[in-house]
C-alpha cells in the first residue's frame, strides 16, 4: 500500500509537469494578448513596453523554462488582472471562501442525494422511484444560474426572508460567523445537480448489485435485508459510486462561477473562466496546476478506495493468469 | 481626519438643530435628511476586472462605482457641454495656438494638509507618459489635434525621458500645456486632467489610493474603508476647499452581480441603478410602474451610437453599390421601437447624435440611409448581385455583447437578410479576438457590429475615428482633409461648424458604416436621492447625469424618506 | 418453459430486443426520443414559421398572446414554437455525436485500462488524469480561430474531454469485474482476452455509463451554449436550445416563456435517453428485470 502510494505520488510529479507543459503551450497559441483591451486601443510602444515588462517578448520555451524555474521555488509569479497581490496571495485568499462553499454543499449534495438514491433503489419502480428520477431530472436540466436567480426572487425579493447574497458578510450567524442565513440560497443553488447526479449513480449501483445472484442467494439463505444492504450490496455497489461520486468533488470544491458572482461570493470559481478570457498566463498556469493536483489527489484516493472495496482489485499487475 | 470628523459627528448628535449642515459647513437644503442619514449606496460590479481608484493610473480598471473621487479635473463641463473651471480657474492659449496655461483655483489642499499645486499635475502627467507605467489611455493624448502633446509618443515609445514632456508647471499654480498641432478643443479635453499627489507618488508608488492609511485625497471624498471585492466607503473630505463641496455624508459601495443589481434595488439595498445593467425585463417592469418610470433619468450619456463595419478594402464591400444595398436595408425604426425600446435608443441615420456639436438635427441626412427596400434590391442588383444571388454568405461579428445589444444587431442582421436575400450569419466573439481580427494589417473582419461613444465633446472626436488608418477599414481623402482642418481650426466656429457637417455627408453617403441607433443612457434612482443637477429638466427637457459633469457631486443629497 | 424455449431457439440480440419491448418505461424512453428526432429531422415541415423570419413588431409576445405564434416569439421576433424545432436539430446533433464520440473513445480506453492493468494500463490512466486538467475553454479559443466556427469545432471542443468520465467509470467496472469468477471460468475455458471483455464484461458494465451517457446530454448542450457566448459556438440565427435558455436569463423575470420551453426540451430529451439507456441497459442484462 505504502509502495503504492509512493508509485502514484511519484506519477503525479510527471503529470504535473506534463500538464504544465501542454497548458503553457495551449495558452500562447491562442490569438490575443493579455494586454489587448476590449475597449481602448493601446498604442504599439505602449504594448511592447508591458510585453518587455512581463518578459513575454522571449520565445516560448524560454518563458516556460523561466516559469518553470520560479514555480518550483513556489513563485508563482504575478497576476495581470490584480497586479497588487502576488498569484498564490490571490489563490490563498480566494480559494478559502470556494472550499466552504464546496464542503458545505458536498456534506448537503452527498446526505440528500445518497440517501435518496437508497431510498429509490430500495422501492424501485413504485411512484417515489419515479418521483426521484423526475427530480434529479430537473436538477440537471435546470442550470444553477437560473434556479439561483429564481431562489433570490422568491426567498430575498419577494419575500425578504434571505440575504441576497455574500458569505458570512450579510445576515445573521450562529456563533458569530457560522451557519449565516447568507450561507443557505448559494449552497442550495449549488447543491442540486450534483444531489441529482449523486441520487441517481446511487440508486443505479444498488440496483445493479441487488439483481445479482449472490444476493438472492445470501436472501435465501435467511439474512437480513439490513445485513444484505450493510454486508453484500453497499460494498459491491460503491466501486461504481465511488469513481462518479469522487469525480463531484474536484468539480465542487472549485468552485462555480455562476454561484459566486451572482451570490456575491468572492471566491475562486470565476479565475478559471476570466484568467482565461484575459488571457492572464500566470493565473491560467496556476489555476490549471491546482486543477492537475486535485484531480491526480482524487484519482488517487479512490484507486486506493477500490483495492479496500474491492481486495480482489490489484494494481500494476496483469491479470491472474 | 477621521477622529475630527467622528468629533463633528459627536457633536451634531448633541445639537440637533446643527444636524442639517455638512462636515465642511455647507447648509442641507429643507426638505434633506438629518446629516447622519446622507449616505449614497451603489452597486460595484464584482465580474469586472478592477485595480485603482484613478483615472491616471488606469482608465479601464477602475473600481467603476466610486471612481475618480480622490481628485478634481482641471476642467468640468456644463449642462451645454461646454468646459466651466473645476479645479483650474481659469484658462487661455498663446497665440502660437499650441501653448496652453491653465490657472490653478488658490487655496486648494490635499486631505494630509499640504497645498494641491501644478507639481502635482506635471508630476501625473508624466506618470502617464512613462513607458514603465504603461497606461491604457495613452492613446489619447497622441490623439488629440495634430500629434498630440509635445513628445508625448516618443516618450510612450521611450524614445524620450519623461521630463521632457511639453506639460510644465511655471509656478504652483500654473500648468503649462504645449500641443504639437493647434488643437482648439484642448479646454473639453481637460475634463480628463485628474491627477495624483506627487509625493504620496514617490513615497508609495500609483496604487497609494488603494490602503486607507496612504490614501490622500484632494476631491471631496476620502477613503475611509475598503475590503477588495466586498465593500468600499468613502466619506466626506472635511478638508475640501474645491468647487463641489459634498452634501452626501458618505457612499458606500457594495460588490454585487450586475444581473441583481435591479433586485437590490428594489430590495433598498442600494439608491441607484445604470440603465446599462437594467435588462429588458427590467425596464418592461419600470414601464409598469409610475413610481419607477418617473425615478428613471434618461440622458445622453456618451452619446453612443451603434453601427455595421466593413472591410471596404476587399469584396464584397468595396463596392459602393453593396454597401447602399446594406444601408437601405435595415428597418431602423422598427427595430428601435420593437427590438431596442424608445427609451434606450432612437433610430440613427449617422454618426453624431441630435444633440451632439454639429449634428444633423434638420434631417437632412435622413434619406441617405433611410429604409426602402425596394431601392436596397436595386442597388444590390446594380451591384451584380440580383435577387442576392452569387452573394457570398456572411459572418457578422460582435465584440462581446451582452444579450439586449446582441439582440438588436442580430434583428439589424436579419433585416439585411431577409430584404436582400442574403445569407448574414452573426457570431458574438470574445473581445481580444475580435479586436486582434479588427486591428490586423490587413484586416480579417469582414464585418462587424459595434458601438462608439466620445471621449470628448467635439465632432474632431467622434468623425475622428473614422480617417484613414484607424480603426475603421473605409477611407476618403476628402472626409479626413475636411475633419484635419476643421479639427486645427482656432476661432471660426461656423466654419468649422460647415467643415464637420460636410464631412459627416460624406461619411453617411459614402456608407463608411450603416448606422443603426444613437443611444440613450440613464439612471433609475430611488425617489430620496435628491439633487438639482440631475432631477431638474435643462433647456431639451432632459434630465439626469450629464456625462463630464462631475459638480453634481456638490449637488447630490438623500431627501427625507417618508 | 417458454422462456427455456425462447432461449434455446432464438439468438441474443433477439432475446434482447424481446426484454426491451416488454419494459414499458423503456418503451416510453423509446418514444420520447423517436419524437425528438423526428421533430428535428423533419424540422422544415414541422415548424410553422421559418427560424430566422423576424418581424420587428413581434418581438417578446407571451404564449398565446398573437395566434400565429404558440409559444410566444424571442427578443429579435422570431417565432419561438419553431426556433424550439429547429433549436432540436443542432442540439441533438451536438449531444449525441459529442457522447458518441465519447462512448466510442473512452470506453474502450477505460477498458484497456482496467482489464489489461499492468504497465499499459498505468499509462492510459496517466494519459487520462493529464486530459483530466485539459484547458478546454482555451483549446475553444484557440479551435476557432484556426477552423472557424461552427458544428464541427464546436463538437471537436467538447469531444477533447467529453470521454474522461467514461473512461474512468469503465475502468473501475473493468477493474472490478475481471476478478469475478465467471471471468475467470471463461479465461480457463480459453476463450480470448477480448473476447471475454466485450462478451462477458462490458454488458455487465453499463449502468454507470448508461447513466453518465444520460448525464451528459444536458451537459453537452450546455456546454454547447457557454461555447456560443464566446463566439465559439452556434452561430445566430441558427437555434439551440443551450443558446436560448442562456440568453433568456436577461428576461426571465417577466418573459418566462423564453427559459420554459427550451429547459423542458432540454429535461424531456434527458428522460428519454435515460429511459431509454436504462432500458437498453436491463434488456442487454436480464438480471435487472427482477425487482429488489
């Protein structure tokens, strides 16, 4: 286990340096600078002096190279868009207030949405099965921009009963500063695709494990159903759950840029579109290094939650002969 | 500072008769709110990309709510547009036509104390100037007449040392302005002579209005706090010797999405919404309200006009005949009345807006874009294109635009198409790539739908665009000599007057754009923001903030909610 | 004793198709999806008034509110009941060829992964978690400018990382399942290593890619409409249903028809696959006819 926890660390230095490399090179093949502004037109001196600045008159590999060289003295240089704050100040800040929002929204999407899909797999096929699917249906289809809009009329406009938006900085809280009235319309916007994504990868895996063989046989045999559920199902059914499941928390604890901008949340989730459209290199760089990191973390943790799953599933080993 | 004005506060809590009259001894008129109660609260925009306070450290990311507070321009602009003294007093130019001097107003001080002088003008300027700071309104003082300041390009391009820039100060309160070219409209241009604190400069760098405690201050307000992203509040300048004493106590600025700012305000979290981030849901729901309809202030704004590009140097367009065909193509008024709405826009057949100096208000210009299909099929059949047929398909550009405008240049698209028989197909492009396609040499956009608003009251600025070599692929020589001349023209007015409407002409029936509607902004405000500047209707009838005027700061109050 | 019949006498796909029919939501499935279909094909006949025909003094008219327009018209006059018709066409399109190509690449690289393991497997999965950071809004960008917009960019763009998920849900059942025993069985019988993972794994293997299948239609045309904000999409007039709900959202609150009717296309056509892929999934798998 310990070897192979060390294995996969190691390959994530590579991928590391491997998506370095392939958004380095994307980024300075895309037309338009970062210093094309939308509305006046900066006069060519004007232009070669911020590119001389920001040393983007070299050629390409030599940029990377010094990129590079700062990056792993943890310099992650200096943002376009904010060039008062360094890149890792700017993440550091930003992205504190995202993983709130993104735990806080995993603990309600996970709860909700598992439980459903249980409950669902449990009475398939009956009114409530379908009354599950027909919601996480919705969930999907309804993009969070404007069942967050709709939230805001109905609960902060209509009636003023929420804050319209910010996190921690309008309405009442517990304790001070946790469990804020503002906490709950961003959080439920939020929460509902993954909650229906969630309830239905559930209900699926258990259904899938419970038509097998194994179960009928295990029933035949006189166990309980909670003992069945708890001992033969759950175990089988969460290889499945866990790869999808594991896959919304990257998603969630980065944050969305619908959420934040229109809840007033000042986090991380709008850098990954706007580094983008600004053409902002080290913000891109950055963001995308944090994305490889989080994703390589996660991939990591559920191959190491399959073999505990699953003892039969071995890795780097061809299959038994 | 702020202990003198909690003091003050103190005291007016004390003496209620006294709670009517400002930190800087003005009078609340009758029907105000009690002084504690004199706060503005606006919307700040938290999608855009923002990091100063002023205008000469960067024109394009402001914090746009509360910017531009920390100083006075040299110069403001009246309810005619015409340039009235702000911080300068006065003005005159020698008669080389290219020396300028204009005269400080005495007795102005900066919020630490010390005395506001032309130093500190000649000391912003050349800030601007210099390569390393690079800033994004450079363009603008190469633009202005023939060449621009003195040296000023050069210095951009480093050429030249930043003090060799023709903006001197002679004495403390005399700054020296010296053009390459005449360049009559350099008193209106100095509605953008803002500047900093030229030691506050040298001891903490251009971003010191950004850190209340290194924030100085010589406009009427100062920063008091301010939470990047949250929350920024201003409060009245106690110190503040300029021509707008403020009424207003304090603005507080909150961060919000502009798709709620209507929310907040009808929430009463915030006095005032701009007319560009009211949707046309909103406005449909002012024009059902009486209350709303009357608080919402419509005004020139920049006098934007909304217009159709071509590559005139490539076919299609470079035929005349295809672009007339264009011209009387589009149904303006009905796409003005339907798809625009009569309170933001009015249909346009040129350039300059009615209100604009020298525009067309006679009408005269009207036929020569007006609507008539059946002259437009003419033209295209003339072109060599009957029925549209061999016409190539078209993508029309836009430059990032939000849905309502989308909206109306699509609709503009689809009166081209569906008079025509052509195929338009419209694409809204991410801003760097379409001005990357814009700005190439030669041109890859064929064509575009855009939007230009002045800098600067006078007709050298608008049809300025529009010579050879700028942004625009169309060119006559006729048209940039007349709009040359007239721009260097001193005295004369009628002349210069004749001169840009000729041009105008020209650029109209030689159909450099088609035009399709002249703007007009404004501002919903609540029913308590109170102010004699903006509520009272001037000589057109019109009411609400005057683009440049800047004195209805000294003007603003909160009127007693009943 | 007829199903013992039936299995001796009549091959797989037949028995398949037999389970598939007798599934009455996967029939219901069958048939939202057939009518979607046959609306977008057939668009030029269903539609009552072409796409692109704006008229000026038509604009935002409510449901019912002018009797030549059913479901009101949009922000430009274009009738909104046809722009839905057609606004089918292209989203279809993208969703089912953008997850076609990410069934037909990330299935059998997830398979590869997960049965083959050893050093080849560790490589595609290494392949996948740098695919996994992908840039893919600035590889739009840069797609656009070099073939220039349109459908084929457009479902290029999102077929770069559409496969991921796919890829990785079938590597885990891969990973899974070979260590079964009727996997072992057949490898004993000799039956060749392919074979047994496309014959014996892979029907076992499908309801989570049947689900993220399902999943990812919305996703696509969503992702299809964010693309056309920028530019990199869906040029207008042309209709998508993505498109129409983004843009609604500057007139939601009072013109609520222009965010309905393209979400409930949007949520029908997703039932309907799932349904549908659900019922592929039991009828391919006959132990999932049984209830729990």
């Amino acid at each position: 286990m310990l070897l192979f926890l060390c294995r996969r660390l190691f390959s994530l230095a590579f991928v590391l340096l491997g998506v370095s490399i392939l958004v380095f090179w994307l980024m300075h093949s895309v037309p338009g600078g970062p210093f094309d502004t939308q509305q006046g037109q900066l006069t060519a001196a004007t232009r070669a002096n911020l590119e001389a600045k920001y040393g983007l008159d070299e050629p390409v590999w030599k940029q990377y190279l010094n990129y590079m060289s700062h990056a792993l003295r943890f310099d992650f240089g200096i943002p376009y868009q904010q060039p008062q704050t360094t890149v890792a100040a700017l993440i550091g800040r930003t992205w504190l207030v995202t993983l709130q929002v993104g735990l806080l929204t995993i603990v309600v999407a996970f709860s909700i949405g598992i439980c459903a899909g249980l409950y669902a797999a449990y009475h398939q096929n009956s009114w409530l099965d379908h009354l599950v699917t027909f919601c996480a249906t919705l969930g999907v289809t309804v993009p969070n921009f404007v069942i967050g809009m709709w939230l805001i009329l109905c609960f902060s406009v209509a009636r003023s009963w929420l804050p319209l938006g910010g996190w921690g900085t309008s309405g009442a809280c517990l304790f001070g500063k946790y469990f804020c009235t503002d906490w709950i319309l961003p959080v439920v916007a939020y929460a509902l695709a993954p909650m229906a994504i969630i309830a239905r990868y559930t209900r699926a895996s258990i259904v899938d494990v419970a038509g097998e063989d194994f179960i009928r046989t295990a029933r035949a045999k006189g166990l309980s159903e909670v003992a069945l559920m708890r001992r033969h199902v759950l175990p089988n059914a969460q290889i499945p759950m866990v790869t999808a499941l594991g896959t919304e928390i990257p998603n969630l604890i980065t944050g969305s840029i619908f959420i934040e901008t229109i809840f007033r949340i000042n986090g991380l989730g709008k850098y990954f579109v706007t580094s983008a459209l600004n053409r902002d290199y080290p913000m891109i760089m950055a963001t995308f290094l944090l994305i490889a990191l989080l994703w390589g973390v996660t991939y990591m943790l559920t191959d190491v939650a399959y073999t505990v799953l699953d003892p039969r599933i071995q890795f780097g080993r061809r299959s038994r002969r | 500072m702020l202990n003198r004005l909690h003091a003050y506060l103190i005291f007016l809590a004390l003496t209620p008769a006294l709670a009517d009259t400002t930190v800087g001894g003005r009078q609340l008129p009758a029907d105000a709110a009690s002084y504690a109660k004199q706060v503005l609260r606006v919307p700040c925009d938290n999608t855009r990309n923002e990091v100063t306070f002023d205008h000469a450290v960067s024109v394009y990311q402001r914090y746009g709510c509360v910017q531009d507070l920390f100083s006075d321009t040299l110069v403001d602009l009246d309810s005619l547009y015409r340039p009235e003294p702000a911080a300068a007093e006065s003005w005159s130019v020698a008669d080389d036509g290219v020396t300028w001097a204009f005269h400080l107003r005495p007795g102005q001080l900066w919020s630490d104390g010390t005395p506001l002088t032309a130093h500190d003008y000649m000391a912003t300027f050349r800030l601007c100037a210099s390569p390393d700071h690079a800033w994004d309104f450079a363009w603008f003082y190469s633009f202005i007449g023939e060449g621009g300041l003195r040296n000023w390009d050069r210095i951009v391009a480093g050429e030249m040392p930043p003090d060799s820039l023709g903006v001197t100060a002679i004495d403390d309160l005399t700054l020296q302005l010296v053009t390459e070219g005449p360049f009559p409209a350099m008193p209106a241009a100095m509605k953008f002579g803002y500047t900093l604190q030229k030691r506050a400069l040298e001891e903490h760098g251009p971003y010191y209005n950004n850190d209340p405690a290194t924030s100085v201050s010589s406009g009427p307000f100062v920063l008091t706090e301010f939470d990047p992203g949250y929350r920024i509040v201003l409060t009245a300048n106690p110190d503040y010797t300029g021509y707008r004493p403020p009424l207003l106590q304090r603005i507080e600025g909150v961060y919000m999405s502009p798709a709620t700012y209507f929310l907040a305000f009808q929430r009463g979290e915030i006095d005032l919404v701009g007319h560009e981030q009211l949707t046309p849901a909103d406005f449909a729901t002012i024009e059902e309200d009486p209350t709303l309809q009357a608080n919402y202030l419509r005004h020139y704004g920049d006098f934007r006009t909304d217009y159709l590009l071509f590559d005139t140097f490539s076919p299609p367009f470079d035929k005349l005949a295809v672009r007339r065909a264009f011209a009387h193509a589009v149904d303006r008024e009905a796409i003005v009345a339907g798809v625009y709405g009569k309170a933001k826009a009015v249909a346009a057949h040129s350039m300059l807006m009615p209100g604009f100096p020298s525009a067309d208000t006679t009408g005269a210009l009207a036929d020569l874009q007006r609507f008539d299909c059946g002259l437009a099929r003419q033209y295209l059949a003339d072109a060599g294109y009957p029925e549209g047929d061999g016409f190539p398909a078209l993508e029309m550009w836009m430059r990032g635009e939000p849905p309502a405008t989308a909206a109306v240049y699509q609709a503009s698209a689809a009166s081209i198409a569906q008079c025509l028989g052509v195929q338009i197909q419209v694409s809204n492009k991410d801003g760097r790539v379409f001005m990357d396609a814009l700005n190439a040499r030669p041109t890859r956009l064929q064509m575009g739908a855009v939007s230009y608003g002045m800098d600067f009251l006078d007709a050298a600025n608008l049809l300025g665009v529009w010579m050879s070599g700028g942004r625009h692929s169309w060119s006559d020589s006729t048209f940039d000599h007349l709009v040359t001349s007239a721009a260097a023209m001193i005295g004369q007015a009628e002349v210069r007057d004749r001169m840009f409407r000729q041009a105008e002409r020209i650029l109209v029936d030689q159909v450099g754009g088609v035009f399709i509607a002249h703007r007009w902004a404004g501002d919903l405000m609540k029913p308590h923001l109170l102010g004699d500047s903006f509520r009272q209707p001037d000589a057109k009838g019109i009411a609400g903030r005057r683009w440049g005027d800047d004195s209805l700061w000294g003007d603003m109050y909160i009127g007693d909610r009943q | 004793m007829s199903a013992i019949r039936d299995t001796v006498s009549h091959g797989f796909a037949w028995q398949a198709t037999q389970r598939l029919l007798r599934n009455r939501l996967a029939i219901l499935g069958l048939i939202l999806v057939a009518g979607i279909s046959f609306g977008a094909i057939f668009a030029d006949w269903l539609a009552p008034h072409p796409y692109d025909y704006a008229r000026f003094d038509r604009v935002l008219l409510m449901p019912l509110q002018h009797p030549d327009h059913l479901l009101g018209t949009d922000e430009v006059g274009r009738d909104y009941l046809s722009r839905l018709i057609f606004g089918a066409r292209t989203s279809l399109l993208v969703s089912l060829l953008v997850q076609g190509l990410a069934l037909a690449i990330g299935v059998p690289l997830g398979a590869l992964a997960g049965y083959v393991g050893g050093r080849t497997g560790f490589v595609v999965s290494r392949i996948i978690d740098v695919m996994t950071a992908f840039p893919s809004l600035l590889f739009a960008i840069l797609l656009i400018s070099v073939l220039g917009g349109g459908l084929h960019s457009v479902v290029l763009a999102l077929s770069v990382t559409g496969w991921i998920l796919i890829a990785r849900l079938t590597r885990a059942q891969f990973l899974t399942l070979r260590e079964r025993d009727f996997v072992l069985c057949a490898r004993a019988l000799g039956v060749p290593a392919w074979r047994i993972a496309l014959r014996h794994v892979l029907p076992n293997a499908l309801t989570p890619i049947v689900i993220a299948v399902s999943f990812g239609i919305p996703a696509t045309i969503f992702a299809e409409a964010g693309l056309s904000f920028l530019g990199l999409g869906i040029n207008d007039p042309m209709a998508s249903w993505g498109k129409m709900v983004g843009v609604s959202n500057a007139y939601v609150r009072v013109y609520w028809h222009l965010a309905l009717f393209p979400t409930l296309a949007i949520a029908l056509t997703m039932l309907g696959c799932s349904l549908l892929g659900d019922g592929l999934r039991d009828a391919l798998d006959p132990r999932h006819a049984r209830p729990l």
